[in-house]
C-alpha cells in the first residue's frame, strides 16, 4: 500500500497515550498516530527533467553545506544559516525556501550521525568503522531526497496532481496516483514536509499524515508475541509464523550476494543494488502480513499485545559467525513497529516487558531453569513437569508480564 510508520530516525509510531490510573475497563484516546504515505509521480520527460536538475542541485548545495559545517564545527541549523545561506542561494540557483531545506536536511544528517557515535551504533572510539565516520564530512547522493514544505509544494487533490518549485520555475500540474486508502489519508490528514524522492527511474513523494484521536480500549488480557528466527512471531495462543519460507529466500539472497560481490563488475553491482531492494520488499512485506494478523485477533478478542523490549539485543547475544549473519538480517524492529502503529490505528493497546528468562521460565509454575528448555524447540520444566513448544512457552510468559505490567502501571 505505500504507508509505513515515521521512524525516529527510521520509523515507530509516535503515540501518547492518555492513560490514567482507575482506566481499567473504560476507553481511553491515543493523541497521535504519524504516518508516511508515498504516492507516485507521472511527470512528462521535460517535467522529469526539471526534477533531476532540481535534486542534483539541492544535494550539491548538501555537500557545500556538509563541508562548511564539518569545517567549522558548527551542526546548529541557525548558526550553519549565518555561513551558507547567502552562497547556496547565488552558487547553487536555490530559492530561499529550498536552500533553508538544505541546511536543515544537513543538520539532522549530522545529529543523526552524532546520535550513533554517542550510542555506539559505529563501534568504539578508535575503531576503524567509527574512525571513518569521523574523519570526512558527510556527503550526499546526487539524487538523495529532498524536502518540500508548503511553500515549494501544493496538492491538488480533486485534479490529483501537484505544483512544485524546480529551478527552473514552478511546475504544475504533474499528475500522481496511488491506492485509493493512501489517496483518502493524504487529502484528509496531510501534515508537514513531503520529500521528493528519485528510485530507478521513478519519482515518488513522500508525504506525511498525522491520524489524530484513536481511541484506544482498556484490554481484557493480553495476547503475549515472542520474536524469533526460527519461528518469526509465536502467539500466547499457539499460533507460530514460521521463518523457514523467509530464512531461505534471504539465503539465497545471501549466495547471490556473495557470487556477485566477488564478480566485481559494474552491471554485478547494478543487479547487487537491485537485489538489496528486492529483498527489503519481501521482508517488508512478511511483516506487514504477521503484524496485520497478529493485530486482527487482539481487535477481535478485545486484547492487547505484549511484545519483548529488544533494544540492543545485537550488542547482548553472543552467536557463532553464521548465526550473526542471521541475527543481523533479522527485522525484528520493524516487525514490532508494524504492531505498533497497526494496533495504535486499530484501538488496540501495545505494551514492551522485559525479556529477561522467558525462554527458561515456565509459563504454569514460574520456575527458571536454563535446563528447561534442553534445544530449540522443546520446553520441559524440570520442576512441575509442564511441557509445551518453547516458543509458545515464552509468548505465554511475555502474556504474562504484559498483563502485571498492565495492572501495576494502571493501578488505582
């Protein structure tokens, strides 16, 4: 469909919501949910033309930009304005509002990249990795996005089409289409920028929505989700979505990769660039299928979900190399923000517990033993004797804690 979750950097659901204590029963709101809608653009050759022009400038006037700021040390938007502003218009041909587009969009590249050294997300201090990042002012593709706010972009939403400054003057009437639930949300609840994005020959924008006042249900239980490889999602109520089918394909995805890493040729990495696209749709698509799933049944039942707070586990397991590379291809994150903002728009409560021992705790007497679970697949308590699907086992704990956590964090 086109719509995904605005991510923080990358995209979760930006969601307040408006608990109090004694809710328990009664309907409460949820403040924001804070969408992307990406619609495609129909531009005539000349039309294209002006757009290519247009975005190969902004990025140039990126990179000027980049290098002040790297040189200068100085990554605030209106500091960076007092150095550049003057230049990207006259050098680079850019409007007032574009080139203040540009000096933003460097900005935040910068605090992004400034988040992830802080975090660690480049290594340690002195790594190779991070010592790279570091040294050299971050550049830009010269057809990275670009944002347009409502002075450079205006909808037309009965013709659908759109006017849009270029360099080369204000071009309008250049038609868009996309599926008829994007085109409802665009039109009803439009909000902010939109980036005007080139891929493989074809011209999107990216727009973003804000659906407001999503009332969201006290929930009766909750359905606990556990996240895995092997089986991708496993619900408190038996059901697992196998990751066999999905492992496999990124395996071949991997062998293709690596014959055509070790080829070398440009047309090897033209069908890399191609195949890394393709295998991100896939996923993206997996998911959105298990998340909608998942998120049907809470509605149904009236329940809420509970799913584990993974953050870091990439830094927290130790694993032989070949299961790294597993781990590392696993899109749990986005798997859980699907659930996020699927439930948010569906009324349905998500809460995060602690991950700690689920896999070795049994889910009827409490008891934690790591013999409890002696492979993959198998759970046997060696206390009580319960026996049950590992991963059932653990969704059923991560029910559990969603449910006290629940109640404590709603106590009257």
């Amino acid at each position: 469909m086109g719509v995904r979750v605005v991510d923080g950097t990358t995209a979760s659901s930006n969601i307040g919501f408006g608990f109090q204590p004694g809710d328990m029963g009664q309907t409460v709101v949820c403040s924001i949910v804070r969408l992307v809608v990406q619609v495609k653009l129909l531009p005539t050759p000349e039309q294209a033309a002006a757009l290519e022009t247009t975005l190969r400038a902004a990025n140039k006037a990126a990179d000027f930009v980049s290098r002040v700021a790297f040189q200068q040390r100085c990554f605030r938007n209106f500091d960076l304005r007092k150095h550049t502003y003057e230049q990207v218009k006259t050098a680079y041909g850019l409007a007032a509002q574009a080139a203040q587009h540009v000096i933003k969009k460097v900005c935040d590249a910068y605090r992004t990249l400034h988040a992830n050294l802080a975090a660690r997300h480049l290594g340690k201090p002195g790594s190779a990795r991070r010592v790279k990042a570091e040294s050299k002012p971050i550049s830009f593709r010269p057809a990275a996005a670009q944002p347009y706010d409502d002075r450079c972009l205006s909808w037309q939403h009965g013709d659908r089409t759109v006017s849009i400054w270029t360099i080369a003057g204000r071009l309008r009437g250049i038609a868009f289409t996309g599926s008829a639930q994007q085109l409802a949300l665009l039109a009803k609840h439009r909000k902010g920028e939109s980036d005007l994005v080139w891929r493989e020959g074809m011209w999107f924008l990216h727009a973003t929505v804000e659906v407001a006042d999503v009332s969201i249900t006290a929930p009766d239980g909750f359905l606990g989700v556990d996240l895995g490889i092997a089986n991708i999602a496993t619900i408190s109520d038996g059901v697992r979505h196998s990751g066999k089918g999905v492992n496999a394909v990124r395996h071949r995805h991997r062998e293709l990769r690596r014959r055509l890493q070790a080829k070398a040729t440009r047309s090897a990495r033209r069908l890399l660039k191609r195949r890394r696209r393709k295998e991100a749709r896939f996923a993206a698509d997996v998911n959105h299928s298990i998340a909608k799933q998942i998120v049907t049944v809470a509605e149904r039942t009236g329940q809420g979900i509970a799913l584990e707070d993974l953050k870091g586990i990439r830094d927290r397991v130790r694993l032989r190399k070949p299961q790294r590379v597993t781990l590392h291809s696993w899109s749990f994150h986005q798997l859980g923000a699907f659930i996020g903002y699927k439930a948010a728009r569906a009324g349905v409560a998500v809460v995060h517990v602690d991950p700690s021992y689920t896999s070795q705790q049994c889910s009827h007497c409490g008891h934690v033993d790591k013999n409890n679970r002696p492979d993959q697949e198998t759970f046997a308590c060696t206390s009580c004797g319960f026996a049950e699907h590992a991963d059932v086992n653990a969704a059923r704990n991560i029910a559990s804690r969603g449910e006290a956590g629940w109640a404590v964090s709603h106590a009257a």
